[in-house]
C-alpha cells in the first residue's frame, strides 16, 4: 500500500514537469525558427552568435531536463515493477485461500437446511452454527472484493509499467536527436568564430556591434537611474566595504578592465569589467545587497543580471547560462544568482562581472577582496 501511495504522490509531479518540459521545448522551436529567418536575411556575426548561444543554452538545458525525467521514470518503473510483484504474489496466496473456501461453502451449502430440520442439536446450537456462517460468509465477501481490487490495480500498475517503457524509448530517441542538433550548432558557432579570426571584415564587424551593446547598455543603466528616485542611503555598502568585496564565482581573472584585444580573433575593444574563467554550470554569487533590475538576454552580453546597490551603484554579470533570480527580487550577499555559461562570449565559458557608479564603470579589482 505505501508503494501504491507514493506512486500516487509521484504522479502529479511528474504531469507537472513534463508541461514544463514540453514549455522548453516550445520555446527551443521557437527559437531555432528565429535562427532559420535571421540566417536567411544574413544578420549581422555577433547576432548570428547571439542567437546561437540562445539555442545552445535551451537545447543543454532541454537535454538536461529530459535527462531527470528519465530517471524519475525509471524510478517510477522500478516501483510499479516492485508492487506488480508484490500483487502477483499476494494474489496467488488468495487464490488458494478463496479456492478453499468455496470448496468449504461448497460441502456446507447443501446439507445446511436437513441440519436445520433433522438435527437433535438445541436451537441454540443450531443458531451458533448459523451465525458461524453468516461471519463466514461476510468474511468470504470481504476477500472477493479484496481479490478484485488486487487485480484491477495489478493491471493497472501493469498497462502503466508499459505506457512508461514506451515513454523512456521515445525520450531516448528525442534526447539522441537533441544531441545532433547540439553538436551542429556548436560546430556552427565555432566556425563563425574562426572566420571571425581569419577575416578582417568580420573583426571589424564583431567590434562595432560590441561597442553597440556597450551603448545600449550604458543607456539601459542611465534609464534606470531616471526611473528611481534618488535615495541617498548615506554610507553605501560598495563605497564601505571597497576592496573587501566577495568574488562573484570562484576562478582566475581572464581579461582585466580597460582597452583589450582579444588574444584570438585581434578585436580591439574595451573592457567596462572583468572576465572570470571559470567551469560551466558554476556558482554566480552576488557581491553585495541588492535588488534585480533586469534578468534576461542582453546583446553582445548573453543571459544578463543587473543588480541595483543604490546611490547610483550597479554590478553586473554576463554570460550566464542560467539566471536564478527575476526582476524585483531582493538578493542578499552571496546569495546564488546564476550559474557560469558562455552565453554571448567569444571565450567559452566565463562570467563577464562590471560594477558601475552613475553608469560610469569602475574597476571591479578595487572592490574586491
């Protein structure tokens, strides 16, 4: 019975995440249509990479979501497998139980009434007898019903044992295709990429559109700076604990702040932060109290997180490849915010981390410990 309660329980979780797993999926299609129409109307190469990145963040994590389903279906197969045995087994033993009685009630039901009729027995004993059979009779009832419902959950547990099988082959199937259209995709960014390296056009395009999101950005901060009130909290956290602030995620700095050229593809552009390497899927810490400005797709910086400190302070954290807060939530210090990615970066997977005073950025290295 407890087997049977939890698979129960068990149920409406799984319904529920398969509607969210059927969600990513629509999004995924979505997404890859838009790729399709912007290849053919040959957007500009950091778009193109942009929408990529997009692709390839929702496919892994499509892949990943079906990877759990799968072993909470498993586990879901394993258990009724359990409880089909347990039913067989207990079944058997009733059948041999209910045989036997019917045998019994058999040899009884004939000769009942002569004893009733014939016997020399008392009335009382005879009313004995009879009350004998009656609880006999109802405990019999009881078994039969017991029985029926044993072997309609039996066939139940079974006809759903099979649906599941069936659904763990055609996720195997769809996680296979998933995969190759994966692997294309990267292979796709990656020779965007070596092309960006080789041509001098496609250098000079990369940097204009990445100074455009710069831009956008600074306008982005300037707009929020507009909508906000000026609240001056007196002594800031930032400016009352600079050089002592925790790192965003664990990692070595890749690219200091101010004028680059990246190492590979020679694009001359300036760096309004710092760039962590660090490992995919890692954890993305908030360096101070805040609260959640924007959480979304940013151009030229991937999934995005822009935190409000007050007194016109903002820090930054780009290439995420998965976002934990939403816009409007009040973050702690060290709170978990997101995860390390290589959404939008030309570098694999790093966090890009800016911080920012009256839209202006500052060295981030100051700040931190």
């Amino acid at each position: 019975m407890i087997v049977f309660l939890l698979i129960l329980s068990l149920t409406p979780q799984l319904d529920q995440k398969q509607q969210e797993l059927d969600q990513l999926k629509s999004q995924l299609d979505g997404v890859r249509l838009e790729l399709k129409k912007l290849e053919k109307e040959k957007i500009g190469t950091l778009a193109h990479i942009e929408k990529l990145d997009e692709s390839i963040n929702l496919s892994v994590k499509y892949i990943d979501e079906v990877t759990s389903q799968e072993s909470a279906e498993r586990s879901r197969v394993g258990e009724l497998t359990f409880d089909i045995a347990r039913l067989e087994d207990k079944m058997k033993v009733m059948k041999n139980d209910i045989r036997e009685r019917l045998v019994r009630l058999y040899k009884w039901t004939p000769f009942y009434k002569l004893e009733v009729l014939f016997s020399g027995k008392s009335l009382p004993q005879i009313l004995s007898t009879s009350y004998y059979l009656q609880i006999l009779a109802q405990d019999d009832q009881k078994r039969f019903f017991e029985f029926k419902a044993d072997w309609e959950r039996y066939l139940a547990d079974k006809k759903m044992r099979e649906d599941l099988v069936e659904t763990l082959e055609a996720r195997r199937l769809d996680k296979e295709g998933e995969l190759v259209e994966l692997n294309q995709e990267r292979r796709e960014k990656n020779q965007i990429l070596d092309k960006v390296g080789k041509q001098e056009k496609e250098k000079q395009e990369i940097e204009k559109d990445l100074k455009s999101a710069q831009r956008k950005l600074e306008e982005l901060i300037a707009n929020l700076e507009k909508q906000r009130e000026k609240t001056p909290s007196g002594n800031n956290y930032l400016e009352v604990n600079k050089g002592r602030l925790i790192w965003p995620c664990a990692g070595a700095v890749a690219t200091k702040f101010g004028k680059v050229v990246h190492p590979k593809y020679n694009t001359t552009t300036k760096n309004n932060g710092i760039d962590i390497a660090s490992g995919f899927g890692d954890n993305v810490f908030a360096v101070a109290p805040g609260k959640v400005v924007y959480a979304g797709r940013f151009m030229g910086y991937g999934n995005l997180i822009l935190l409000d400190h007050l007194d016109g302070y903002y820090s930054l954290y780009g290439h995420l490849s998965e976002m934990l807060v939403k816009v409007g939530d009040e973050v702690t210090k060290g709170r978990i915010i997101g995860l390390i990615g290589e959404s939008g970066s030309l570098s694999g997977p790093l966090l890009h981390f800016e911080l920012r005073k009256d839209g202006k950025p500052v060295d981030p290295l100051v700040y931190l410990e």
